[in-house]
C-alpha cells in the first residue's frame, strides 16, 4: 500500500463515484516509488463489488481523464493482468500527464514502466490448453485453441477459467445443443446469462387415455 498515492487519489476530481473507488483501490495497490501496480480487472471488479465491465469501462475513463496510465503486456506469451502506473509523481493540475493506453509497453512512450520490479505470478500462467480441457464439449480443436487465444487477448485467464468451469457445470454432462467451443468462445457467450447456457428441454405430452 502507498500513503502517497492514496492521498493523491483521495485529493483528483474523477467526476464519478465509480471512477473514484476504481481510482482508491489501485491506489492502495500501487508501489510507493513508482506508482505502479498490476490487479487483474476480475479482482478489482470483486473486492470493489462492481462488475466486470464496469471496471473496464472506468478504467478507460480515468486513462482518458489522464489520471491512470494503462499498459497491456504478456508474460510468456500469455496475455498477463494489466500494469497500471498512477502520475502522482509528476502532480496534477496543469501538468497532469495525459495518462491512455500503449498496447506495448516501452514503444511510444518516453517513461517505459521497469518490470524488473514486478514479482513473479504466484500462479502458473493458465494456457489455452487448460481452459479448453475444461470445455465440456472437445472439438476442432485449433480452432478452439486459437477462440480461446482471442478471448484472453479481451479478458483475463482467471476469469475465462471460472466462466468455463461454470458452464461446464451448468451442462452437467450433457452434450446436446451445446455450442461448439470455436463458437462459445468466438461469440464471447461466456458473457452471457447462466440460465440461457442450458437449453430447456419442452415438456413431453401425456399420453392418451382414453379412460378419462
């Protein structure tokens, strides 16, 4: 936790209540030197009780306001939470920095972040593979492997895990009308509403009696 950075925070105008909390809570996970941290957005949306695209959406809200600077980065080719620095060191007001998003970090922009500060995950990176492993239904499977691919370049790992574990569940073995993976990843349908993952089954008829 960073005194510094969370007085700074306390101190910025976001214009939203939303945006202030996001603010707050990247604040009190920033190092006290540099600024920077790196929560992934499905831990920030769970200890701020917000949901998923809401903390995007402020995210980008504060980068646009310059007061957030957001950097997407991999670690070992696969797509790691994102590396936020906080501009408290530079003030604010008139010299606010302009804050946005590099997609690289380190090309474009003059004050790369050092990630030879950032610490080793305490997780093994969760690989295409694994996730596709819990997909209840198994076919085409490059084209599902390179679905999944594009989906953790949108979302994190940890999140696209428990979406899968849950539709998994939600299936409970059974395979009929269940989306090819290609398409459930593709079409992002662990957006979707759980009740809509499994397909209701109408009702049989009562058969006839004609004793009645």
């Amino acid at each position: 936790m960073s005194v510094r950075a969370l007085t700074w925070a306390l101190d910025q105008k976001t214009g939203s209540p939303i945006s202030k909390l996001v603010l707050l809570k990247l604040a009190d996970a920033a190092n006290d030197s540099d600024g920077q941290c790196w929560p992934s957005r499905a831990t920030i949306a769970e200890e701020c009780e917000l949901s998923f695209e809401s903390v995007k959406r402020h995210i980008k809200l504060l980068a646009d306001q310059g007061l957030l600077e957001v950097y997407h980065r991999k670690l070992s080719s696969v797509h790691s939470s994102n590396l936020y620095r906080l501009p408290f060191k530079r003030g604010v007001g008139s010299d606010r920095p302009q804050g946005g998003v590099s997609q690289t970090p380190g090309v474009g922009s003059d004050r790369p972040p050092n990630h030879n500060k950032e610490p080793e995950l305490n997780l093994s990176p969760i690989v295409p593979e694994q996730i596709y492993d819990l997909y209840p239904l198994k076919a085409a499977k490059p084209k599902a492997i390179a679905a999944i691919k594009k989906a953790l370049a949108k979302y994190p790992a940890k999140l696209l895990l428990e979406k899968t574990r849950e539709f998994a569940a939600a299936r409970n073995g059974d395979l009929e009308f269940c989306p090819m993976p290609t398409t459930w990843f593709n079409q992002e349908r662990f957006n979707d509403e759980p009740s809509t993952w499994v397909r209701q089954k109408p009702k049989q008829p009562k058969p006839y009696d004609p004793m009645i």
